[in-house]
C-alpha cells in the first residue's frame, strides 16, 4: 500500500511538472506570436510608405531638374529599406534583420528630410496639388508607423521580459526561443521622422 502511494504522488508530480512546461512553452509561443503580429503591422505601413515615395519623387521630378541627385538618393535609399524590410518581414525574430532594417529605414528618412528640405525652394512644387497630397498621405503614414513601432516594442519588451525571467529562463533555450530585437533607429538624427510641411 504505500508503493502505491509513493507511484501515485510521483504520477502527480510529474503531471504537474509536465503542465507547468506546457504552460511555460504555451506563454512563450502566444508572446512571440504577439510581436511577430506587431511587426506585420509596421510591415503594412512601410510597404505603404514605400508605394507613396515612387509617386513622390516622380512629382518632384518635373520641377526640380537641378536636384537630380537627391531624387536619385531618395530612391536609392528607398530600395535598401525594401531589401531590409523583406528580409526582416521573412523573420523578425531575427535580430540582425531588424537592426539591418533600422539602419535602411535611417537612412530613407534622412533622405526624405532632405527632399522635402530641398522641396522649399521650389515654390510652385511646393503649391502643386498632387506634392501637397502626396506629403499629406506621407505624414499620415509615418504616424501610423510610428504607432505600430511602439506596439511592436511593446510587444517585444513582454516578450523578452518573460523569457528572460525565471523559470522560463530555464526552459526557453532548450526549446530554441531567442531574444527578440527592438525596432530602433541608432543615428539620433535620423530618428526624427521627415517634416512634411503643407503651403
């Protein structure tokens, strides 16, 4: 009779040990599958971004014949932020994706802020209908994503908050969760988003 209390009680405590992984490993999935939604949200809103710049920079085109260059850089940099956004949509628990795509997307709006900086100059480009509607739409975007990068940060820090705690900690090697990467810009000036100014 006590064997088979003593089989019991192990039973028990293996159930419950067994549950409590299951449920470790179950919080771990829901978090990350919480910031990989995050970042198809900021997904959306840059390929949304990356439409308007063509249509941007074609309507700029026509009146600012001596800023070749900048057009070309904008576009440039327009490209290397769909390559490094491509890349990280593909994983974004990858952290060098990430930070690949911070640096591009750097990058892309230093170089909108110089093309709406170099747009001042042109008055009848700054007054023509299409260029006014185009940085409204811009504007409108870039606050949308500055809104989907926070919830992807949000969600990234629960995420990496929980699996670095105790006992998960533990047991989120073993089952192959790494740390997720913040979505950041690491060149201060760049961190401004473009100023679209209207009239």
């Amino acid at each position: 009779m006590p064997i088979l209390i003593a089989v019991i009680v192990l039973v028990v405590l293996i159930l419950i040990a067994v549950l409590f992984v299951v449920g470790i490993y179950n919080r771990l999935v829901v978090l990350r599958n919480r910031f990989k939604n995050a970042w198809a949200q900021i997904d959306v809103q840059l390929k949304r971004r990356y439409d308007l710049i063509p249509n941007l920079v074609e309507t700029a085109k026509g009146y600012m014949a001596h800023e070749r260059g900048t057009l070309e850089a904008v576009t440039a940099a327009r490209n290397q932020a769909m390559a490094a956004q491509q890349k990280a949509a593909a994983n974004p628990a990858n952290a060098d994706a990430i930070k690949g795509m911070g640096g591009a997307e750097g990058a892309l709006v230093g170089a909108l802020g110089r093309l709406f900086a170099v747009v001042e100059a042109y008055p009848d480009l700054k007054a023509n209908q299409n260029m006014m509607a185009l940085q409204e739409e811009l504007a409108s975007t870039e606050n949308r994503i500055a809104f989907a990068r926070q919830a992807y940060n949000d969600s990234v820090n629960s995420y990496n908050s929980y699996k670095q705690s105790f006992p998960p900690v533990v047991l989120a090697g073993t089952f192959g969760f790494q740390d997720a990467a913040f979505f950041e810009i690491d060149n201060p000036a760049e961190k401004q988003a473009p100023q679209v100014k209207f009239g």
